[in-house]
C-alpha cells in the first residue's frame, strides 16, 4: 500500500543522505522524497512516498526515528492534503495540436509557463493520481520532458509536526 | 589552544583514560598533542586491531572504548570494526583524522570519504568543520555512543581544524532534540508481561547482550519466580553458567534444553535481544507453541521486526526488570521443570571422544582449571562456538565475542582490550589457526604493553566451521579450507616476538598444557593441534527450526548403532 510520510529534520548536511541510505540499507521502496526548508531555522521537512505492507511501514517509520537528527516522523494516514507540482514539455506541431493541448490544460487547470514555437511548457499542482491523469492525456500530443517535485503532504485541521511529540528514540 | 588540545581535554572530560590508536599524517596534530596528555596510548598495529581492543574495552568495561587513527585508509581499517561494535550494540567513539577542509572533495592525498562510509555501520558520525564545535560534537558522541541502544560513534577531524586556534567553551550543551531514548518500560505493559508469566504453564527467559548491565536484577527475577533461563551468544555471563536455572545457549549450536524449551514454551520474555537467525531458526518455525512474546528491548525498531511480539516493552532491561520485579512471584513450574530436567540430563553439551587431542576438551580442562573465572574473548568459528558451549562463564561482562557480525580475527584484540579494562583478570583467547592469523599482528601490543594475556590456539589445520558446512552440506568437496600445509609453527611465531610460546600435540599432554598457559608469568600463545573432523554439535542447520536438530555428525551415529 502507498503511504505518504512526513519527516522532520535537523537540515545538518547529510541527512538526507543518510535517510537514502536507510532506504537503500533495509530494501525500502521509495517511491518519491520531497524536502525544503520550514518556517523555523534549522529544520527541514521531507515528504517520502513509500509503499509496503503494515510490518514494512512500521519498520520504516521505527528506523527512520533511530537516526538522531530525526525529530517526527508521520504517516499521513488520517485526513491530509496531498500536493505534487509537475512541469510537462510538450511538442505542439501546430495549431490544432496547441488547441488540443490547450484544452487539457484547461480541464486540469494547468498553467501554460512557456510557451515556444513547437513546445508548451505546462505547470500542474494536484495529488499524485492528478498529475498521472493529466501525463496520459498529454502523451499522444508527444511529451518532451516531465519534471514532477514528488508528493508533499500536511495534515488537515489542527495536527501538526511539533518536535516534542516524538517518541520511541534509540 | 589548539584543536587538537581542545578534543584531548574534551575527552579527559569524558573521563577518557586509554585510547587505541595508531597514528598517521592527518591526526598528527592531534597526536602531538597527546604527547602533552595524561590519557594514556595503546599503540596497535593495525587499526582494525585498534578498534576492536576498543570494542572488548567498552565490553569488558562498561564504559566508552574509544579509538584514533589518520584519514583515508587508516580510517577505512576500522570499518570492520565499527560494523562489528554496531551489530554487538558496543559504545566505541572512534577519531579519525581527515585532509585540510580545503581538500575535501578533491582526491587529496588519503583522502576518503569516511563519514559516508562508515554511515550505515555507525550509530552516528560527525565530520567536524569548526574548530570550536569539538568539545559539543565530543559530549553528543559520548552521549550517543552509551545511551539509549548503546554504538559506536565515529568524529571525522579535519587536519586543519585540529590545528585552528579554539577560542570556544567547554561548558556545552547537548543539542540532541531527535534523540530521546525511552528507557522506562511502560507501566501497563509490565503489568501484563506479569500477568501472562503468572498464567504461563512453561514460561521461559531468553536474555541476550542488552542485559549485561543488569545481571543483579536478572538473577533476583528467575530466582524470584523460577523460570528457566537462556543467554544467546551475547547474553552469555548476563546469568552465571553454574546456575540451576541456566539451560544454556539457544539456536545453531545451541544446547538441546534451551531449544527445546523455546519450542515448548508458551511465554517467552525475552530481554535485550534482537532475535538473530542464528537464534531463531526459520522465523515462521520459531517458536510455535509460544502464545505470548513478552520482548524488552531499548530499541523500538527491533520489537516485532522479526518475531511476533504481543507485549512489546521498550525499555532498559535493568529498569525494567527492576521494575518486574517488585510484582515478580514465584511460579508453580514442577512439571515444566521435570521436562526440562529430563532434556538437559539426557542430552548434555557432549563429544565423541577420539583418539587426538579434541577442542572441547582442551576448553573444558581451561573451564575447570580456572573454575570458570576468566574473562574469555574468541575468534569466529568453531573454536567461538566450543568456547560458548564449553567454558560456561559465571560473571557478566566475561565472554567478550563478535556475534552479529561473526567477524574472524577479533579474539587477540579482544583480549587487548579486555586485559587493559580490567588487568587484575585472567584473560584467555580461544582462537582459532585461521581467526588468528587475520590480526596476529596485534602480538607486538601484547608485547609493547607487557599484557598478560593468554591466546589458545585450536589449530585444527583447517577453516573449521567452513569445512564443517561443506562436510555437511556441500557433498564433502573441501573448497580452498585447508591451512595445514602453510600454517606457521604458532609458538615458535611467538618466540620470535619474545612470547612464551607453548605447543601441545597429543591427548596425554593436555593438561600439563593447560598448567604450562595458566602458570606462565605473561603472555603466552599456546598451540593445541586438535582433531581437524571436528564437528560442533548439536546444530540445527541455517533456516531450520529446533526439531531439525543434529545431534551428533552422521558418522558418528552410524558408529554408536552399528
């Protein structure tokens, strides 16, 4: 099954390193893995999508929590949100494809970014499954490149990462 | 002050008091700083020899072995050991110089990059890039390395961040938000861990190295309530050898007890283990009449990660213990007991006695003569699991070996180790002709440092536990096993490093060796050239359960029935 987890972490170098590494170590399967900065200096937030069964999951989120600069670790399996951000190159030979093209656009409220004589650069903001969708309708038209950021997530309402909430050290 | 000085001083702080080491062009500053310390230098030959005397240090001790050496390759010489003190839960801090940060990167001159190496085999590391981050970086290493699930930690100094003028403080704080080892076990689960042994009809107590520490409480809770008791390979010493209430070891080259009783059980404690295949067995065989897995463990990750726990209890097995034992009663467990009595008077640890000199014996005469009360290191093999089998220790902290990552050559560094933590004990290394040869270097610190140690050699002319698997299961071909015909003369190897060299051939002699060792003022290394078809048995071959046990080697049956 398809998790989304979020990481908190001491941005120190290599710790993404090192939580790649643990991924590769222990035959983890990750699917994609999105970090930036957060709003206090000094942590990161990572989002992995990880797949595997219960036993899996729990391991993962065990092992990610033995690494020190580890702070919170959560599956998102209770009510979040789900963002991936995607830019597609698409080849427009003329102007019946560009109208075509336009027209998926629209339907997936897409944004043009760059627009050139034969390529399209479009942007798309959605869930995963979204972002999918909208690489399939564009495949006849003939895609150049696809640049997806991989899954960010955040819990609805009030949950958040807080530091201190983190359990279950070693 | 220099870097340098300051790293010395924040170690002096740690209560550092021995390091092994061996230095080299990147750590000279920090070794020339030493020249000026009152910590004290083990100089080894290799590294590797280093960081595991390190390793038997911080076993033998309790405390933080901590061992130094330059960039690049002699960096790279500790990573065996590093994996080895990681697999084993050992706190070792580990120094290692690095190239001027101006170089990193570059492919300078024994340049490697240790801290990606050594990431998956170290509990933390830490390349350090400001001069006065060392005394913060040095506590967070000690801190890590012996708390929570003890490791080792390993501090990556570059060469001109050793040199840099320190102008910081050592009055640090630990800045260690993401690590908070839980080490009191929750309250509701120890209630009904207590519960189930309560009700339990053939409970057992599986202990493995992470209750080392707690062998007082360990003792008073089987005394309390009577449940027999199993050390692994780790755990050996957590309960003494000599007690009614030992069934032995569990697993491969476990005793037929202690297997059994696993098999048998229907609650099973176990505490500070991790349920290594060489323990289980086949995983899904493991266990099977077993309908509660009590696991006490520091590590969250290691409960229910191979076996199915229904009491998970993260904790310190002293605290916890301690804990269980205030509502610990004694337990009805007559007919249970009457089982096990009958298995272990049955099917004692035994061998078939040949007409050569067999490593057994020459363990068991060890055992006896010092009445158990040494403390023993090994190599990896079957002198490893003879020595297990055969010299039952009495005293936690006394059976110092590689177990998870089963590392050949440990047993001489070991015994460094071991003899510099605690130099009022009798230290003996059962090794092997093959372990031996990986680090007999380290002869020249026994030497150089005058340590009383005494190395036994159980020459069987071969790789014995490899020739043992190929006789069993690979049709006899005897692949690329065979050392005989190259071995060196071991005692007279050791005379030539000015060693007591000792070297007994036949049965008869056996014990006049065992006299010539345990008498010798100093160190001596004792050859006993035993029976090379030995097998160590019982065995229950890789990925099989505790029914699938041999008992003996098929030839020998078809003797005994013949």
């Amino acid at each position: 099954m398809r998790h989304v987890i979020s990481v908190l972490v001491q941005d120190h170098p290599r710790v993404l390193s090192r939580i790649t590494g643990l991924f590769a170590r222990r035959g983890f399967n990750l699917e994609s893995l999105a970090v930036g900065t957060t709003h206090v200096p000094g942590l990161s937030r990572i989002s992995l999508v990880v797949s595997g069964d219960d036993h899996t999951l729990e391991q993962v989120e065990k092992q990610l929590n033995r690494l020190i600069e580890v702070l919170k670790v959560t599956d998102h399996s209770e009510p979040h949100v789900e963002r991936e951000l995607c830019l597609v190159k698409v080849h427009v030979a003329g102007v019946e494809e560009r109208l075509a093209v336009k027209d998926i656009q629209e339907a997936f409220r897409a944004r043009v970014v760059d627009v050139a004589q034969k390529s399209l650069i479009l942007e798309l903001t959605g869930d995963s499954k979204k972002i999918d969708s909208f690489i399939e309708a564009l495949r006849p038209y003939g895609i150049l490149e696809v640049m997806r950021t991989g899954a960010v997530a955040m819990s609805r309402g009030e949950r958040t990462l807080k530091v201190r909430e983190k359990r279950e050290a070693v | 002050m220099k870097g340098a000085e300051a790293l010395l001083k924040a170690l002096e702080r740690e209560g550092v008091e021995v390091i092994f080491g061996h230095p080299g062009g990147a750590i000279m500053p920090t070794y020339d700083a030493l020249y000026d310390s009152p910590i004290r230098h083990i100089l080894v030959r290799h590294e590797q020899g280093g960081v595991h005397a390190a390793t038997a240090y911080a076993r033998a001790s309790g405390r933080v072995g901590v061992v130094m050496a330059t960039s690049g390759p002699g960096a790279l010489n500790l990573v065996t050991g590093l994996a080895d003190a990681y697999m084993d839960s050992t706190p070792v801090v580990a120094i290692t110089g690095n190239v001027p940060r101006a170089l990193i990167g570059t492919d300078a001159f024994q340049e490697a990059d240790v801290t990606g190496v050594t990431m998956p085999i170290t509990k933390h590391n830490y390349l350090v890039q400001e001069v006065n981050d060392i005394p913060r970086v040095v506590r967070e290493a000690f801190h890590i390395a012996s708390s929570g699930r003890p490791g080792p930690v390993l501090i990556d100094l570059p060469k001109d961040v050793q040199l840099s003028e320190f102008t910081g403080t050592f009055d640090v704080e630990l800045d260690l938000p993401g690590y908070k080892p839980t080490t009191k076990g929750h309250p509701k689960q120890i209630e009904r861990a207590l519960d189930a042994l309560e009700k339990a009809e053939r409970p057992i107590l599986m202990v493995g190295g992470g209750a080392q520490h707690a062998h007082g409480e360990l003792l008073a809770f089987a005394e309390r309530t009577g449940i027999p008791v199993i050390t692994t390979l780790m755990g050996l010493g957590a309960f003494p050898g000599n007690h009614p209430l030992w069934l032995g070891m569990p697993g491969m080259h476990g005793t037929v007890a202690a297997n059994r009783a696993i098999h048998h059980a229907d609650v099973i404690l176990a505490i500070g283990l991790r349920f290594d295949d060489r323990v289980t067995g086949k995983v899904s065989r493991f266990a099977p009449h077993a309908h509660t897995i009590i696991h006490v463990d520091i590590d969250p990750a290691e409960i229910g990660k191979l076996v199915r726990t229904h009491i998970p209890i993260v904790g310190d097995a002293r605290s916890v213990l301690r804990e269980m034992l205030k509502g610990a009663k004694p337990l009805r467990l007559a007919s249970w007991w009457r089982e096990l009595e009958e298995w272990r008077t049955r099917y004692p640890l035994r061998w078939k006695p040949k007409p050569y000199l067999q490593s057994q014996e020459v363990i068991k005469a060890f055992a006896e003569a010092t009445g158990g009360h040494a403390i023993v290191t090994t190599g990896v093999g079957q002198h490893q699991m003879f020595a297990a089998q055969f010299f039952a220790v009495t005293r936690p902290r006394s059976f110092i070996t590689s177990g998870g990552l089963g590392t050949m050559g440990v047993g001489l560094p070991f015994a460094i180790g071991a003899k510099v933590a605690r130099p009022e004990e009798l230290v003996i290394d059962f090794d092997g002709d093959g372990s031996f040869q990986m680090t007999l270097q380290e002869l020249a610190t026994v030497v150089k440092y005058k340590l009383d140690v005494k190395v036994v050699i159980l020459n069987n002319g071969y790789l014995g536990m490899v020739r043992q698997w190929q006789d069993l299961f690979h049709a006899k071909r005897y692949s690329e096993v065979y050392l005989a015909d190259s071995n060196p003369d071991f005692a007279r190897l050791a005379e030539a490093y000015g060693i007591k060299g000792v070297r007994v051939e036949r049965k008869e002699d056996l014990m006049e060796g065992v006299e010539a060792v345990l008498s010798a003022d100093g160190p001596v290394v004792a050859e006993f050239k035993v029976y090379h078809e030995e097998g160590v048995f019982p065995m229950i071959p890789a990925g099989g359960a505790a029914e699938d046990m041999i008992l003996e080697h098929p030839a020998d049956k078809e003797e005994v029935e013949a």
